[in-house]
C-alpha cells in the first residue's frame, strides 16, 4: 500500500510542478508528503485509505494533470479556423506531422493502420456528434483513460500491433 501511496504522491507533484516552471520533483518522498496525500485519499475521514477510496484519488489527479495540458494541445490542433474547437482534419493534420506518413513500422510489432484508429477513436469522443472536438472530447481523445471506450479502442489497436503472430496472445 506504501508503493501507491508514493505513486499518488509523485502524481500530484506532478500537478503542482506545472504551476510552477522551476519546480524540482524531491528524490524522496517524506513522511509529512506521505501523510498528506494519505489524508486526501481518505474520502471517508476513517483514517485509512481503501483501495477504491486510492483509485477515486488516482483518477482525480489524473484528470486535473490532462486538464492542465490540453490548452497547449488544442493551440497546438486546433489552427484553421481557430475556433477554440479540433476538426477532424484538424487533428489528422496535427496526427501527421507527428507520424509521418511512410514512417518504417517497428519490426517486431504489425502493421495498424494508425490513421483508421484515430478516426475511430475521434468519432467516439466526439460527444455531440458535430465533428469537432471541444476541451472536454479532446480531453477525453488525448488522455489515456479518460474515456473508457477510446481507452479500449487505443488498448485493443496497441495489442494488435505487438501481437507479432497474430494469435491474440502477448507472449514474452
């Protein structure tokens, strides 16, 4: 139980550390650190933190980390028009620059078709269906498990691109 704790607390340095551009993660965690993360993961005051009550916490810090980087994300997809939303094109023009299309595939994992998933996970976080994407779908598109569906799309794609034999297991 120790271990997550120091995860949740490097987690939530992580969102204090964005606040402040000189910020330096400590080598060690200290009690006192320990404590207060403790303190905020017991939802319920009973002076123990249960594994739901860690999770919920997880989840929390997770959501305010994506939050705190998706206005650089949007300024950086979202470019004719600026509307403050990501089109489709969009973000398939921001997908490509970043992964060029005839870029050699790793030769131990198969070929997916990145494109396709993208689209894919698009029109799932596309909530309301208007073929753009506000702050909360883009939140939603970009940060792994925010969104369960996507989040299994984006699983299901990474599995198929390392299952080398395509027998639908993972070997070593």
């Amino acid at each position: 139980m120790s271990k997550v704790l120091i995860l949740l607390a490097l987690m939530d340095s992580i969102t204090h550390a964005q606040e402040h551009e000189d910020y330096t993660p400590p080598e060690r965690i200290s009690m006192e650190q320990l404590k207060s993360i403790h303190s905020k993961c017991d939802d319920n005051g009973d002076g123990k933190a249960s594994l739901p009550e860690l999770m919920l916490f997880g989840e929390i810090v997770r959501k305010r980390i994506a939050e705190k980087e998706i206005d650089s994300v949007m300024e950086e997809i979202d470019t004719k028009p600026k509307d403050g939303h990501a089109s489709l094109q969009e973000y398939m023009d921001d997908l490509n620059r970043h992964h060029a299309l005839d870029a050699d595939q790793d030769p131990g994992s198969r070929h997916i078709d990145l494109r396709k998933v993208e689209m894919e996970k698009f029109k799932i976080a596309d909530a309301d269906e208007n073929g753009s994407l506000n702050m909360t779908e883009l939140i939603n598109m970009v940060s792994p498990g925010m969104h369960d569906k996507v989040f299994e799309l984006s699983t299901i794609a990474e599995l198929e691109q390392k299952d080398i034999d395509g027998d639908g297991v993972l070997s070593e």
